[in-house]
C-alpha cells in the first residue's frame, strides 16, 4: 500500500527532498545521551502517506465551506529557479530548474547539500482561507486536518466538518498561524542543534567526517556526522579565500584550492559552545 502511494505520488510530481531529522537517546533520568538519524520504515511511510491522503480528501471537502483553512505551498518564481541553476552550475551540475523538474534533479543528485539548495529556491509553505493548491506536493487541494491536538490550523478545520462558523478575521488568524508555526520550527532547530553540540562537549579534538551545506565569506558550514553543523572559519584555511558570485563556493586563486557546497571533507572538532550553538573546526583533507 505505501509503494504503491509513493508511486502515485512520484508520478503527479510530488517532490522530494527528505531531511536528516534527529532521534535521541535518554537515560533514565531523562538526559539525552546519544543521538541518531532517525531513519524512515515502511510503517512510518505508510502512516505519512495515509495521512497525506486523509488530508488532501478533507480539503476536497472543505472547498467552498465558511471557516475551511487550507495549507498552501505556492510554485517557486522564475527569479528563485534562476538562482538556483546559477548554483547548482557552480557546484558541478548542468540542470535548468522548473517547477516541474526540482524533483527530478534532487533525485540526480542524490546529495543531501543539494537538496538543501532546491529547498532554499522554494517558498515555505502557510495556511490560507483559500485553495491554490499545494506545489511541493502536488496536488490541487490540501489542508492539515489530522493534528487538531497540537495545531490550532487542524482544530479549525474538524469545525469547519462539523459546521461550525469560523474565526471573523479568518484571513488575520490564518497569517499569525503561520507566522508561529515558522516560529516553532526556529526553535526547534536551536534545540536541536543545541542538544546535538552538547552531545558533543567530550569530543574536542576529534575527527570526523561531514558534508559542506553552505559557503559563507567569513567560512564553511560543515554538516557533520552527528548531525550538527560547525564552522570552518576562513582563518583556519590558508591564504586568502573568496566567495564565489554564486554564493554556494569558496576558493583560493592562488594556490588553486576551492570548497563547494556538497563537498564531503574530514574535519577536526576544535571546540563546542553548545550555549552559542558553535562547534568550530579545521579542515584536516577532503574525502
């Protein structure tokens, strides 16, 4: 059943581009002591693509109903996709981007870093009065209704089913919604990222492997192996380095050296400040 959904779903266009989402392990005093990847199953992809489909036939429903509040994820404008080939040029890969083809090139790549750049050409998605439809996952009508326990936007569609007038300033509650939810995934990127530096606190000095997911002029934002993201700052590289015009490469002309996002290096744990979420490290060779 889930092969089957994701077939269906890959053939409409559905776009895919994953996300390393971290798993914790506590002890008994509920301290979190190790952390993985967590890793997907055919239980949890059955489950994600039921409620896909859950959603996407109440939003069938709601379509026209007094109070309805739908998710909406609109195309990435031309401008952004521009971009995107302009970086994705730099970083060795000869694509044009369109709305129709993002899946395909994150599927070609089969790089995490990459990814990350298509999901920083598109717009984040928001709740809405209204149905344009759903880009990323492409389809026509979509709402979130199977969370009304912990999001205000599902509670508002089971009583929009159950007939219940909405909200006066729906189109006011459905924009502050969005904004905290953008607010929510900050935070749980800070915590996450904190947890993942104090797991690291013993671990100064060691080496570990890591992925560049983004170029800076002042250095490099190393993805590692535990999942956290540090610093190769331009201090600990030699010479002079330089951003590329593209934003995704650092180079130095003079001794013919560059980095790249995507770029998988070994890199030395310097230090961690988990309070100031920074792990900074040093380039020790590429892999």
């Amino acid at each position: 059943m889930s092969r089957r959904l994701k077939t269906r779903a890959a053939i409409r266009g559905k776009l895919e581009l994953g996300g390393r989402e971290p798993e914790y392990e506590f002890d008994p005093e509920g301290v979190p002591i190790a952390a993985s990847v967590r890793r997907s199953t055919p239980a949890r992809e059955l489950i994600e693509e039921l409620m896909v489909l859950a959603n996407e036939t109440v939003a069938k429903v709601l379509r026209g109903r007094p109070g309805a509040v739908f998710r909406v994820h609109e195309r990435p404008d031309t401008e952004r996709l521009e971009q995107l080939g302009e970086r994705l040029a730099a970083v060795g890969l000869q694509f044009e981007p369109t709305p129709e083809n993002l899946g395909t090139i994150a599927q070609t790549a089969k790089s995490d870093a990459v990814k990350y750049l298509i999901l920083r050409s598109i717009p984040r998605a928001f709740y809405a009065p209204s149905s344009p439809g759903h880009y990323g996952l492409a389809l026509e009508d979509y709402t979130h209704f199977t969370s009304p326990i912990r999001r205000y936007a599902d509670l508002l569609v089971h009583r929009a089913l159950l007939g219940e007038a909405g909200p006066e300033d729906l189109s006011g509650v459905t924009h502050h919604i969005s904004e905290r939810e953008y607010k929510v995934m900050i935070a749980e990127r800070t915590a996450d990222q904190y947890t993942l530096m104090w797991l690291m606190r013993d671990r100064v000095g060691d080496t570990l492997e890591g992925t560049v997911v983004s170029t800076a002029a002042f250095g490099l934002f190393v993805e590692l192996e535990t999942g956290a993201t540090g610093l190769v700052h331009v201090s600990k590289l030699p010479g002079w380095w330089e951003l590329h015009e593209s934003g995704v490469v650092l180079s130095n002309d003079e001794i013919g050296a560059s980095y790249s996002v995507g770029d998988r290096v070994l890199v030395e744990l310097m230090d961690v400040l988990p309070l100031m979420q920074r792990a900074e490290l040093r380039v020790v060779k590429r892999v």
